[in-house]
C-alpha cells in the first residue's frame, strides 16, 4: 500500500523533478517508510512513489521501479496477491529477480505478455503508473473493483495523476474550479461518483479500466479500456453456473475464500483485522484463524450509545476463535475530535458519517500492526443489504398503479406544498411526522416516472431528492443509474451491478483507503478479490437471499467457524449518533457552517431548503443527519480550501 503521482507534459523539456517532489510529499501518509522520483526530462514524464513496505522490506523493493530490461519504469499502489505464482511462472520463462516484491513481478510480466494480460493475470487491488520508453507511452490502470485510487487531471498539455488530489493540487498546471454538476450529485449520494470528482478537468479512473497516453506533437492522445467489469463477470457467470444446491454452493465459497485469505494474510510485516461482530467480518477473521498457526490479532471499536454498540458482538466472536483481541470504548468527546481532520483527509466532500468510527478503528489497529483485513464487499456480492428488499416493495407499488397513469399521479403527488401535508399530519395527530411524511411523498412522485430499475433505485440511494434546488446553476449529469446495466437481470441483481460500479467504489472503498492511509495502515478485502466476484454471480441468487435475508451462503460458511447464534442479530450499520451531536455538543459548530451567508459564499448554495431542514432537525421533527451531514462536510470542505 503506497501513494503515486506525476505528470506528463507534450512538447517534454518542461519536467522539473522539484515538482514530481513537492506533489509526492503531500502523500507522506501513504508511504512514510521511502520516497523517490523518475523524470526524463526529454519525454515530458515525471513518476514519483511513497512507499509503506509491506512486501520486500529491502531496497529491491524501491519504487520507481525500472524493470530489468530497462524498458519500463513503475509506480505501484497496492498489493498483488498471487504474485509467488505468477514470479514461478515467469522464472520458467528464465525471469530472474533480484528481490521478492510483487511490483517486480509485475514488471517482468509486462516483458513478458503485455500490460494488459499482466494485468488479467494479477490478483490483487491496485493503481499504477508505467511509463514505455521505448513506445513514449503512459499507462494508468485501476484494479477491478476499485479499492486503490486514481485521479487524473488534464489542464492544457499537461496531464495530472495521483492517489490522492492533494498531490495534484501542488503542481503548477493546477485549475481548482469547483464543478457545480458534481455537487449536485454529492449532494444527491453523499460521494462524488466516478468518474467525476468536484474539480473540472479532474476525474476518477473507473475500476477495471487501463488508459494509454501518448504524445503526438504538442497534443497528448487518451485511449482508455475496460479490462473487467461487474456486468461481464455476471454474463461470463451465467455460462457456469453452480447448481443451485446448498451444499456445492457453501464447499465453493468456503474454498475460495480459504485460498484468497490465505494469500492476503502474506506479509512482511505484523497483520490482524478489523471485526465488528457481524456476518462478513466474522468470516474473514474466521478463515484467518482457521488458516493461522497462533492467535489472529482483531480490533474493534464501541460506543456507549444504545444502537451503536458492535464491541459487544465482537468479543463474543473473538472469545470463540481465540484471537487476540483489542478493542477500545470511544467517547463522544474522542470521536468529534476526529471531525475537523476530516475535510483533509478525504479531499472532496464525502458525507457518509461512518467516516468518523473506520478512521477511529484505523487509528486503533495501526498501533499494533501494519495490515489489516476487512470484510466490506460480502453485502454487494451476495445481497446483504435491506435496501434490495426496499426495492421490490418500492417496485410492487409502482407496479399497482397502470403504466399510463404513472406520470398523472406524478403530477398530482409531486407538487403538494409542504404546508399542505402539515396541516394533514396536524389532523391526524402526527405532526412529528410530517416532514418525513413530505419526503416520502416527493420520493413516491418521483418513482412513479422512474423509466428502469435503476433509476428507480436511483431514487431509494438519494438523500437530497432535487440537489439542484440547491446548487446554483447545476445540470444532471449521467450515472450508473442513467442506463440499464443489465436488462436480462432481476431487479435485485440490476440494484447489486449498480452498486458494484458506484456505491462500492466511490462511497465504501473511498472511506477506507482515506482513514486508513491517513494513518499509514493497509487494509485488505478478501471479499473483493475479483475470484471471489466471480464466482458470486456464479452462485444463484437462491443461495444469497432467501426467505427475505441476504448473505444466506455466506451465513452458511461462517457457521464453519462461529456458532449461528454469536451472529444472528439485526443488521447494524458502522456509524456514530451524528443526528444527536449536531443537536447537541456539536451544534455551534453546525450553526456556523449552516449559516445563510456562508451557505450562499461564491454563490453555490442555496440556502432556505438546507435552512428549513435544519430547523426541522433542531426542533427534533426528524432525524435529517444524513442530509445535513453531506452539507457540513462539503462546507468543512470550502473553508478547508480557501484556508
């Protein structure tokens, strides 16, 4: 786990390595165990790397890397995790190595079979950056399902990448133009998705894509592939299926998951993981105690809060397996602490509040080890979240009313005035509901007109349903939700794609790389390793939700190790009682941020719909943390920059 940057100038001669250095500094925290740059000056390119040594922990492996031929050079960002096999595989070709890193492997398979079918080859989650400097051509790539980073910037001639913004922002080419139409779907989602980012000029590689670039003159020429993506996983699946059979169902899982674990427990370095006591981490810790010699180190945090406390849960799972278990209760005072870091280290506004405990349980595993393992992607994979069920139900109501007359009730339920349904919500002795009761109907307005599933579903992931009432001057931009993925799919499959290509990547993977790179601690998913997505949609949906839950197969391989009754709860989410602090202890520093006149600077916002929620929050009407969260957090975000 690393940082890189660097850029790539038509017409060359304009590469100051001072630069590459100053843009690699700022990804100290990515990689604080080593640093250098690699520039030719003649070809326009500049590579700089920030290393955390976990594999190698030698000068062999120093980045950038040239490959032994001299023809490549490499930054790499992340970790690939069949690399033993693949090294094996290339010395019969007569590949000799001088260290055991996997980025050299990486870059003797370049010599070997291409970037594009090394790259089919790994296993692994990773960005990189290659220079040909034979070919004078640029390579960027990004791992299947999205865990690693890559931002890429064009302003003029100059093209701009990065793990992280921060780097970008050092370089002189930098325009730092806030793009309106992505606020507008921050807003909406509470992350910017790929492949925008709140900066034009400024966009996110999509996971499982490779992009050449090339110089022409004084014109650089962009080429981009997609190499994977979940839509062909699931196509490819359909022809291989599994039999819909419980047991050959759960022995296949429980295999690859042994296999994925076992090589992502491979390190130089101390490792653990993160366990929360729920389904999908308590499978992972599982599988690396049934694979290690001695006791797996596990952490968790807990908070005293009702509805907030996992480290119960988790110490009961940790007792069984025998783990050494660390966990620590956290005070409302210690996790509002980490609020103000918040706006830096995530770098564009990012309002999922579940930021505050994954950067609180990072902070706790990096004081003990080095790696950690995690188990985010079992909902995506295997149906886990509620939301899916919320979909059928939302299409089941949709479906009741004739497709004709969908747009005429649109039109009626769409404008009532929010006084008039208070005034109903008086009459019915419910005035307490009455804002929510208003949402739900706009919402309702909007479904009915939904033209697929996904945009349907588009409408369940909104938190501000009319963004652009907020932003000034804003256009809809197109989604994932824009286009059906996959037309053939069931509805439950189609909502699982969606979040695969967004929600997963720009929200989840997004909070976890930042808080954990923030404190220099690797975090890997063995779920998200691309065998075991594969072999997911190879699973029938059957096996995955049945009798209205998800993670049925899943369940059934964890009951390998934990017994059914440490895990069978309500789902909980991972978060802190923002609705509360922001009433509370929390509520001056909201008022600030929430002010007219700030919410109006550089004419962005505007203010009254946020205003009247707020109210509506105060008042305790509602629970609106969510909404006023992605706002504090984007207004965090301006008064950071401009600071």
């Amino acid at each position: 786990m690393c940082g890189l940057t660097g850029f790539l100038t038509a017409g060359g001669g304009a590469v100051e390595g001072a630069v590459a250095a100053r843009m690699n500094d700022a990804l100290a925290h990515r990689g604080p165990d080593d640093a250098d740059v690699w520039c030719d000056a003649e070809a326009g390119i500049a590579l700089a790397h920030r290393r955390l040594s976990i594999l190698d922990l030698s000068p062999e492996g120093h980045q950038p890397m040239r490959s032994a031929g001299g023809r490549y050079v490499l930054a790499f960002n992340g970790e690939i995790y069949n690399f033993r096999r693949l090294r094996a595989e290339l010395a019969q070709h007569g590949h000799r190595f001088r260290g055991h890193s996997d980025t050299e492997v990486l870059l003797a398979g370049v010599e070997q079979w291409g970037v594009p079918e090394t790259v089919a080859r790994a296993a692994g989650m990773f960005a990189f950056a290659l220079w040909d400097r034979e070919r004078r051509e640029l390579t960027l790539g990004r791992d299947r399902l999205g865990e690693k980073p890559l931002y890429v910037a064009r302003f003029g001639g100059t093209l701009l990448f990065a793990s992280e913004l921060k780097a970008l922002r050092r370089h002189p080419a930098w325009r730092g133009e806030v793009d309106r139409d992505a606020v507008a779907l921050y807003l909406r989602f509470g992350y910017v998705p790929a492949p925008y980012s709140i900066h034009r000029g400024v966009e996110k590689l999509r996971p499982g894509t490779l992009r050449t670039v090339r110089i022409d003159g004084d014109t650089l020429v962009e080429t981009t592939t997609e190499y994977w993506s979940p839509v062909a996983a699931r196509t490819a699946a359909l022809a291989d299926p599994l039999p819909d059979d419980d047991g050959a169902c759960e022995e296949a899982l429980d295999a690859v998951l042994r296999e994925v674990v076992g090589e992502q427990m491979v390190a130089d370095v101390p490792l653990g993981a993160f366990l929360s006591g729920g389904v999908d981490s308590s499978t992972v810790v599982g599988v690396m105690q049934a694979l290690s010699t001695r006791p797996v180190r596990s952490f968790t945090i807990g908070f005293r809060e009702d509805g907030f406390d996992e480290a119960v849960h988790a110490r009961a799972v940790a007792r069984h397996l025998g783990t050494e278990h660390t966990e620590l209760y956290v005070t409302p005072g210690e996790a509002q602490a980490v609020i103000p870091r918040l706006a830096t280290i995530y770098d564009e506004p990012f309002g999922d509040s579940s930021q505050i405990p994954t950067l609180l349980v990072a902070q706790l595993a990096r004081r003990h080890v080095t790696v950690s393992l995690s188990g985010d992607g079992g909902d995506e994979l295997f149906a886990g979240y509620g939301r899916y069920q919320d979909l059928e139900r939302a299409w089941a109501k949709v479906a009741r009313v004739p497709r004709a007359l969908r747009p005429a009730v649109s039109r009626v339920t769409g404008p009532i005035p929010a006084a008039l349904v208070h005034r109903a919500a008086t009459g019915a002795g419910v005035i307490h509901l009455a804002p929510r009761l208003g949402h739900r109907v706009e919402r309702l307005s909007r479904m009915m007109v939904a033209p697929s599933v996904e945009r349907l579903y588009e409408q369940l992931m909104s938190q501000w349903l009319s963004p652009h009432a907020l932003v000034v001057g804003a256009r809809d931009l197109p989604t994932v939700y824009s286009t059906p993925l996959a037309p053939g799919a069931s509805r439950v499959e189609r909502a699982m794609l969606a979040d695969l290509a967004s929600y997963l990547p720009d929200d989840i993977l997004v909070k976890v790389d930042r808080a954990t790179m923030a404190v220099s601690l690797e975090s890997r998913a063995p779920f998200l390793d691309h065998r075991v997505a594969e072999l997911a949609w190879r699973i029938p949906m059957r096996q995955k939700l049945r009798g209205g839950r998800g993670k049925d197969v899943v369940r059934r391989v964890l009951d390998r190790y934990v017994p059914r009754a440490m895990i069978e709860r309500p789902k909980q989410g991972f978060g802190v009682p923002v609705g509360a602090w922001v009433r509370g202890p929390l509520r001056d520093w909201a008022e600030a941020l929430l002010a007219p006149e700030r919410l109006a600077a550089d004419g962005l916002l505007r203010p009254a719909p946020i205003r009247r929620r707020w109210a509506e929050h105060l008042a305790g009407h509602q629970d609106w943390s969510d909404l006023l969260w992605s706002v504090l957090m984007l207004q965090a975000w301006r008064e950071a920059q401009q600071g």
